[in-house]
C-alpha cells in the first residue's frame, strides 16, 4: 500500500517552455504533499508543501511565481515549472501523506522527475 | 530552526561487519525521527520511525533525546544494503520533513 505515482519521469525541453508534473496517491487519500528539488549527489531540499483545497506554502527562496502548485484533490498534486530555464534543470520529487486518525502518516515518495532544459 | 546531521558522506563495510550510520539533529520541540533509503535507481522509502520502535531488515535506530541523536544501526551489514540512506525530522509545524545529507553505504563481498 501506499503507492504514489509521479509523471513524466523524464522531460527533456527548450529554455521558456513551461512544464507539468503530477503526483498522484494511488491508494489512499493525500491530504498533504511535498515538493522537493534534489542537485546532484546533494540531500532532498524541500520547495513546498501543499494542503488539498488550499494555496500551498512555499519555503523561503522559492519562487511561487516559478513553481506553480495546485492540489486540487485529496489523489493528485500538480507541480508547473514556468518559463524553464536551464538552471531549473534537477530532479524534482513528490510525496504525499495521509492522515492515521488525528496524526500524519510518513511521506511516501514518488520515483522523482529529471527535467532537463535545453 | 530544525536541522538533521549526517557526519559520514560514504561508509564502506565488508559484509557481516556491523555498520552504524550516524544522525544527529537540533530541534527545540519534540521531533519526530526517521529513516530512509534510496536503493539503486529506486524510489526514496521509509525505513524505520523512531515511535515505531521496530527493526526493519535488521537495522534499528534508538532515539537519545539527552545527545539529540537518532543513529542507526545493524549488526552484520548484508550486500543488498548498499544504498543511499536519509536521517530526517518532522516538528510540530505540520509533517514537514527535514533531511540530513545522506550517507552512502557500501557494503563489500
């Protein structure tokens, strides 16, 4: 159980072209997920976090304007990449989280996106 | 502020040596501990949870409030546990995760 599905897995596209990718719960319900960036050989940086219904809360040095997220069900989260430039080229990964009574369950993690801007 | 330290980038064991992956974090609440493992061209998963108090494939991490740490541990490391593997922390401000920078085992014939 606790499956989450993150699509494309790689995207290969032109500087200024904007790009999508979802992350969805398969089999149970996400009130909460995550966006991260990874670099190369470097730790999982957390972008934002997003509450289904609701605008998503960005962490500091996160352009909202850039990274377009809408979690507009409790199995799906969308993460656009606005006017892509080649230094937004990373590995961007999801997760989601449901709730075990009046607790959070741990994040489960998507297999992550390579976006590569040409 | 929360933060999650992992001293050791890379840890090289030979098989059936004990491995021990260090973790340690600032948090002024009371966190919640995890762990977490990449394997090769895998998807990040979760290992352990400090509340758990579980072992999972023979690892087990203890929480120690008084050092703030949340190392882990497994007496006779196996081949099939090389992997990249992720100390992280959630507080009080929702489920937020915090991870260290990783730890890379390899674990040799």
């Amino acid at each position: 159980g606790a499956v989450v599905s993150q699509h494309p897995s790689w995207v290969i596209c032109k500087s200024g072209t904007s790009v999508k990718i979802e992350c969805r719960s398969l089999d149970f319900q996400a009130t909460t997920m995550f966006w991260y960036r990874q670099f190369p050989k470097q730790s999982l940086m957390l972008m934002a976090t997003s509450n289904e219904g609701s605008k998503a809360t960005y962490e500091q040095g996160v352009e909202k304007d850039k990274f377009l997220i809408n979690h507009a069900s409790l199995t799906l989260s969308t993460l656009t990449v606005t006017s892509a430039h080649p230094e937004d080229s990373s590995f961007y990964i999801c997760s989601a989280s449901g709730k075990e009574g009046l607790s959070n369950q741990p994040q489960h993690f998507g297999d992550g996106t390579r976006l590569s801007i040409l | 502020a929360q933060r999650v330290t992992q001293p050791e980038k890379l840890l090289s064991v030979f098989k059936g040596a004990p491995v021990e992956l260090k973790c340690n974090y600032s948090y002024s609440g009371s966190p919640e501990l995890f762990w977490y493992v990449q394997y090769s061209r895998q998807r990040l998963q979760l290992l352990l949870r400090h509340i758990s108090r579980e072992s999972i494939k023979g690892f087990t991490a203890d929480l120690n409030k008084g050092e703030t740490s949340f190392h882990l541990k497994k007496p006779f490391a196996q081949e099939e546990d090389s992997a990249m593997y992720y100390c992280a922390l959630t507080g009080a401000a929702g489920n937020k995760l915090t991870f260290g920078g990783g730890t890379r085992v390899l674990v040799k014939p």
